[in-house]
C-alpha cells in the first residue's frame, strides 16, 4: 500500500468513528427529548423502537437497491432469534432512557463491556487474556465510580435497563456468530 492510501485510509476510518459516534450520541439525545417528561412526554418507546427499525429496514433496502450491499441467505429460525433478542434490546434500551437519567443510561451501556464478557465465557467457553481482563475491571470501577454520581433511577428504570444490557449483550454475542457463520458483515 504506497503512504497516499494509507493516509486516506486512516482519514476514512477517522471520518466513520467520528460519524458512529456522532450519529450515536445524537440519536441518544433525541431520544432522550421525545421520551422525557420535560421535553416532549413521548411515552411510547416501543413505538420509537419500531421506527427504528423501520429506518434500519429502508436503508437496507435503499444499501441493497444501490448495490451497496447485498442480502445474504440467513435460515428463519436464526433470523427470527436474532429479531427477538435485537427487539428486547432496543426496546429495553428506549424504556431505560425514558425512565432513567441519560447518565445512567450511558452507565448500563457501560455495563455491556463485562457482561458480554462473562457471557461468552459462560457459553463459548472463551478466555480472554491478563490485558483485556484488567482493561474491563478498569470499565468496571469506573461504572461503580460513575453510579455513585448519578443516582437518578427507579426500580423500574433499573429492570428495564437490566434487562436491556442482558439482550443487548446476547445481541452482541449472537451478531457475531451469525456474521461468522454465514459470512456476513456488519452493514449486512
């Protein structure tokens, strides 16, 4: 690869973690105004999830119509698994920010980094090395340091988000196998 490449490779890959994050904070905070009770009382957050979903779907379609990507064979069962584990995350996710301040939101979401761990050592049987072990108790003080902060949550803000780092952890988990399985990416 001459230098010219890789400097436009890496300024590619700078300019899409910029947008991920970007486009990531700023559907959290949009969702945060429809869903809060002081900005516009939007109290259906299984709706929202469902528009979700159907802006992921058009693109997808718009991504497979423009050649962009294409659709790959993936059996019901799998797929149908996958929809229901993605659905209780996303759903779990919007009742969490609608009940729970945006910090703990975010702290949840922190949580996912040990508990994907722990998961895929409980059913994969994977061991992960001294680095990367030390690296998640780091996430996990700083989760226990940032909970201590912020203490805007209730009982049911708390088992929505349980429940939403749970199936979001197993989406994680489960995405990954199927993308092995069937050679898949991740725009796909």
């Amino acid at each position: 690869m001459t230098e010219w490449s890789e400097k436009k490779s890496a300024v590619s890959d700078v300019g899409a973690w910029a947008m991920n994050v970007v486009s990531s904070v700023g559907i959290i905070m949009a969702n945060k105004q429809l869903l809060s009770p002081s900005g516009y009382a939007f109290s259906f957050a299984t709706t929202l999830t469902g528009f979700h979903f159907a802006v992921t779907a058009l693109v997808g379609l718009v991504s497979n119509a423009t050649g962009y990507s294409a659709s790959k064979h993936v059996p019901l069962w799998e797929l149908l698994w996958f929809s229901i584990v993605a659905n209780m995350s996303i759903t779990g996710m919007n009742l969490s920010l609608m009940l729970n301040s945006v910090g703990f939101y975010q702290i949840s979401k922190l949580s996912m980094i040990p508990v994907v761990c722990t998961m895929e050592w409980i059913l994969h049987g994977k061991n992960y090395s001294r680095e990367v072990k030390m690296a998640v108790v780091v996430v996990v003080v700083g989760v226990g340091v940032c909970t201590v902060t912020d203490v805007k949550v209730n009982l049911k803000g708390f088992l929505c988000a349980s429940i939403a780092v749970l199936s979001t952890s197993l989406q994680q988990i489960s995405i990954g196998s199927l993308q092995k399985k069937y050679s898949i990416g991740s725009f796909e």
